[in-house]
C-alpha cells in the first residue's frame, strides 16, 4: 500500500481507503488525529495522503507520516471556493433583482366572477418575517455579541446549544438578512407553486375541478396534497382576473451555479444574465475571474500557480474569498499537491456511499469491531 484517502465515518469513526483499489484499508475506532497518527506509525510505507483540508487529518498525517506526501483533495478545495463565492453573491444580491425576467408577465382573466382580491405578488423585496426569520434576526446579534467578547465559535454554540457550524454561519453574516435570501418569507416554498403558470392556463381555460388538476400536475411531477391544491385555488374562486407573478429573479443558489459551471454548459438565457449581473457589479466581475483561474489551475494541474493566484485574491476587495485563501495558505503545500498530482479521493465516492449503507443497517445493533469487520470484508 502506497497511498490511501481519508474519509469521516461519521457513526464510527474514521475510513481510510486505498486511492489504486478504491477498496477500504482499516476503520479506526474514533475521528481523532491521535488513532490517524498512531496507525500511520504502524504503515511507514504510506507515501501519499490524500485528504481534505480538516485539521485532524493534516495534523494526524504529519505526526504519522511525516515521510508521506499529503494532498489536498481538489473536490473539497472547489466545494469550499463554492460556498465563499455562494457568500459573495449573497452580499451583492441587491444586483440580482435587477436582472431582466426571461418571460415577461401576462394576465389571466376568469370567467364567472364577482369580485376581485388582491393578486400575487412577488415579495423578493419584502422584509421577510416567519418564525424562522424572527429567530435568525434573534440570534445574530447574540452570535456577533459573544464573538466581540473573545468567545471562540466553540464556545459559542455551547453557549447557545447551536451546531458550531450554525455559529459560524451566523459569524460570517454581516446582517442578518443574508441568512435569510432563499425566498420572500423565510419559508419553505409550496411545491404547487412551480405548477402556478399552468394551474392558471387550465383555469383560463374553464377547468376549475381541483380533483382533475391535481391528478394533471401530478402527472408533470407534483408531489404534494391534493389539499394543498385546493386551499392554494381557493383565493381563484372569488377573483374577475389574476395577474400571473412575474418571474421571480434568479436566485443566490442559481446565480452561483452560474459562475461555477462550466461556460459551456449555460444556455442562451443564463449566458445573458451572467454577462448583465457582471457587467452591473465591478465585484462580481473580478469574482468571475478569480474563478476561473482557479479552475484553469484545478483542471490543468497548474498548482505552481497557486501563490500567485492568492495574492490576486488577497489584493482585490472579496473578504469572503479571503478567508478561503487563509485556509489555503494555512496548508498550503497540500494545496498545491492537490492542485498539481494526478491524486484524488473522487473515484473512491462510490465505495464511500456503500459503506455508509453498511453503517446505516447495523447503527444500534453492532459495536465498531463487528461493523469493521463487516465494512472491511464486504464485496
């Protein structure tokens, strides 16, 4: 065995499997950089790590095997550019408003009618309000409180029985309205609401039978109650016309996609808003560019010009993207392995999932010596 990847068994403990193979090594008892340095002592012929960025394994793998190259996987480095980017647009998604809608609104007039009620209407601009946006407008300020009386995030989420990954959500916020951009509420959008523009065409059309509609949109995917189809047509009943909502603008998660996909991958219309979001924001313009060289790096195995790449980074005006180039830089030869070997932890995902089926069908009925056994041995 010459080199392996490391994977959290997150019921158990840790997985190392072997990159050639794709084939589980051992499982350790525990997620501890102290049991990954132990059995690295025991394996001096390792001689490649391939990991993500946590600081149990780097710290684990250079007390273990400080002969061992360590390599820091390119999936992980392009998920954690994603989420600093992710965080980017969100602080510049006043810019996505301003986005011209693919299809322009249209209204539909109702037949047999006698009153009118307020139409729908977009609330992209609206303060949003709910439980959950009262409680997040709640908490960070208790977040931002304690971090400027020198609590670390750990410390924190004891302190307010929140996951520290929550605590470092709340953290990085500026405001708290950036947790709260999925929608106009702070609520889970309705599934029937994807159905809306043909709900209101068969309703043009004479169909008012919520049984028959239902059984339609189910056909094209609708996975909801037939409930909730009558109370969301309910309003429909009483009202002489509806004005269709005019598409709602893209949102953080689309827009994000946007800058992280492959060019060649965008159709006409996204193709057009990507060039108009940057074009109407300098930020995200240089953010664009930051990408892609980073991805021209990851592609074409350029690690040797990571150095440069982050102080490009540092030197532009993109804090999210700083603190992404800080953990890089704080492993920074992995980094740049991971960016300049052929190594990689991606084919072993398959295997990963296996084994977490395996961990999911005995979680309560076995103690770890029997789930090892069973992990390890398993086909």
């Amino acid at each position: 065995m010459d080199d392996f990847a490391l994977r959290r068994g997150h019921t158990y403990g840790m997985i190392l499997i072997d990159i050639t193979t794709s084939r589980p090594i051992d499982m350790l008892p525990e997620w501890s950089s102290q049991a990954l340095a132990g059995w690295l002592s025991q394996h001096p012929d390792v001689q490649v790590v391939c990991r993500d960025r946590a600081g149990c394994y780097a710290d684990g793998a250079t007390r273990g095997a400080p002969q061992a190259t360590q390599v820091a996987d390119r999936w992980h480095m392009w998920r954690n550019l994603a989420d600093a980017v992710e965080r980017t647009i969100t602080k510049h998604r006043s810019n996505l408003r301003g986005l011209a809608p693919v299809t322009p609104p249209s209204d539909i007039h109702l037949p047999n009618s006698t009153a009118v009620q307020p139409t729908l209407q977009a609330q992209d601009t609206e303060r949003r309000v709910g439980r959950l946006a009262d409680r997040t407008r709640h908490r960070h300020p208790q977040v931002h409180q304690l971090l400027a009386q020198g609590l670390d995030l750990r410390a924190i989420a004891r302190e307010l029985r929140l996951a520290r990954n929550t605590v470092r959500r709340f953290a990085r916020a500026s405001d708290p309205e950036e947790q709260l951009v999925n929608n106009g509420t702070g609520k889970r959008p309705r599934a029937v609401e994807e159905f809306a523009v043909y709900l209101h065409h068969r309703w043009e059309q004479g169909c008012t039978n919520a049984e028959q509609l239902y059984q339609e949109i189910k056909a094209l995917g609708y996975r909801g109650k037939p409930t909730t189809l009558g109370q969301y047509l309910q309003p429909w009943r009483s009202q002489v016309t509806i004005a269709l909502p005019p598409p709602p603008p893209p949102t953080v998660r689309q827009a994000t996609g946007w800058f992280l996909r492959n060019p060649d991958t965008l159709d006409t219309g996204e193709r057009e808003q990507l060039q108009a979001l940057i074009a109407a924001c300098p930020v995200l313009a240089a953010l664009r560019n930051h990408i892609r060289a980073f991805a021209h790096m990851m592609l074409r195995l350029g690690g040797d010009h990571l150095e440069q790449w982050i102080n490009s980074v540092q030197a532009s005006e993109l804090p999210e993207l700083h603190s992404f180039v800080t953990g890089l830089r704080r492993d920074f030869d992995a980094a740049k392995a991971g960016l300049t070997l052929p190594y990689s932890s991606g084919k072993v995902e398959g295997h990963v999932n296996r084994i977490k089926m395996l961990k999911r069908q005995m979680y309560g009925r076995a103690n770890p010596d029997l789930v090892r056994k069973r992990v390890l041995l398993a086909d």
